[in-house]
C-alpha cells in the first residue's frame, strides 16, 4: 500500500529505552507535564543529554496523540522528521493535498490533520496564512507535521512537481461529473481542495485530469472542507484496501 512507512511512535519508558539502546533516530519524546515516575524522569534526562528534543504535553494531548489504550504518560517519535520541501513531497507514489485560498486556520488544520490519519505523504497549503495563522493551523492539526511534512508554497509550483513526478491531479469542487467511488485514486495522486467559499481556482480547475464531486442533496450550496477532506481520504484507503472504483 502506498504510504509513509519511515515514522512510527513509541509508548512506555521500556519502549523508548530499548530504541535508545538500539541508537534508533528516536527525534522526539513527550512526557505528561509534571510528571514525578522516576523511570520517566530519568528517561527524559537521558534524552536531553543525547540532544534528543524533549516536551512536556497535558495529559489530554497524550491521549488524543497515543495509540495505545490506557495513554502512557511519556511517547517518542522514532524516524527522520519529515522534510518539508516540494521536491521531497513528491518523491513518493503516494497521495499529496494541495489546499489552495484556504481562508481559515482551523480549517486548514482539521485537513492536515484527516491528510496525515488517513497516511498521506504529504500536504501543500498554498494560502495567505502569515505566522500566527500558520502556528493556529498546525495547532488544530494535532501538529501532523510531526509525522507528515506540511510546506507552505504555491498551487503553481506544486502541480509542476506533480506534473513532472507523473502525479494524476484530481480536483474536488461542485462542478464535477464523477462521484470519488468513480475515479481511481490507488496511485501518485494531487488531490486538490479550494476555498470554503470561491473554491479552485479557475486557472488550476482546467488543469486537473479529473474533477469529482461529493454527492449533495440539501439546500445549502456545499460541504466545509474537512468534510470533502474526509470523504476522499477515507474513499482513497477503501480502494487501497482492495476495493476497486466503479466503472
């Protein structure tokens, strides 16, 4: 299946120890704040002294963050930090979003954040966000570019990549003809989300190989974003999985 493979997370003082004893690339480690377990502190102070970043986090982040059941009070990021360059991002064979014109920050983060769940390789926000819009975004995204690399450029040099990297573009706005079931997203994909209220650009729409367009039946004119998001991640994972699109 296509995806990212390089990244995965650690849980428990036994865990992250083992994979520093191992010299694994262990890039980050969170610890519950104010925690006293001696294990624990001990691990963190290992940790700064091989130049290891080390946070403290809530507890309630800990468990949104933790993929183990009950949260464990300290988890590591074992892997190299994605690097956040066009160049890079569309290396992979993979799925890349590309958010264009997205007008609010918690918008954008709520798409980063179902792009890095539903394993994306990576996402383009080509948006006027300036710094504090950016730091709100990543912040609603449960900060994704902990495990997925987030670059901020343009629409216009992203699909040259795509382009030149033999990525098929698909577009996702009202004006299309197909449902996502009807198009085949299994390969290197560029899939393209507009604005909440002008959507794509017309200059990039023209562009796309394929425009899809979720089904509607209300009165009011679309989905939020996230939503059309989450439909065609989720439809993506589907097809991978082994279940082909209609013909």
């Amino acid at each position: 299946m296509p995806g990212r493979t390089s990244v995965r997370q650690l849980a428990g003082p036994a865990e992250i120890n083992a994979a520093l004893d191992q010299r694994e690339p262990v890039r980050l480690i969170l610890y519950r704040s104010r925690c006293t377990d001696p294990s624990i502190v001990a691990l963190v102070e290992r940790a700064r002294a091989l130049g290891i970043r080390v946070r403290p986090a809530g507890a309630s982040v800990l468990w949104r963050l933790s993929r183990v059941r009950p949260a464990a009070d300290v988890l590591a990021l074992v892997g190299e930090r994605p690097e956040p360059t066009l160049e890079k991002l569309f290396q992979g064979r993979g799925a890349v979003w590309l958010l264009v014109d997205v007008t609010y920050p918690g918008n954008a983060g709520f798409a980063m954040r179902t792009a890095e769940v539903s394993g994306a390789d990576g996402i383009v926000v080509a948006a006027a966000f300036d710094h504090e819009g950016r730091r709100q975004a990543l912040r609603a995204s449960m900060r994704a570019d902990w495990y997925m690399p987030v670059v901020w450029a343009g629409w216009e040099a992203s699909l040259e990549q795509a382009r030149s990297k033999g990525f098929t573009v698909i577009g996702i706005e009202d004006v299309g003809r197909r449902a996502p079931w009807e198009v085949d997203l299994t390969g290197p994909v560029l899939l393209v989300v507009g604005a909440e209220e002008h959507g794509i650009p017309h200059a990039l729409l023209e562009q796309c190989d394929e425009t899809v367009r979720l089904p509607m039946q209300g009165f009011i004119r679309s989905y939020n974003l996230q939503v059309a998001v989450a439909v065609m991640a989720v439809e993506r994972l589907r097809q991978l999985q082994g279940a082909a699109p209609a013909p």
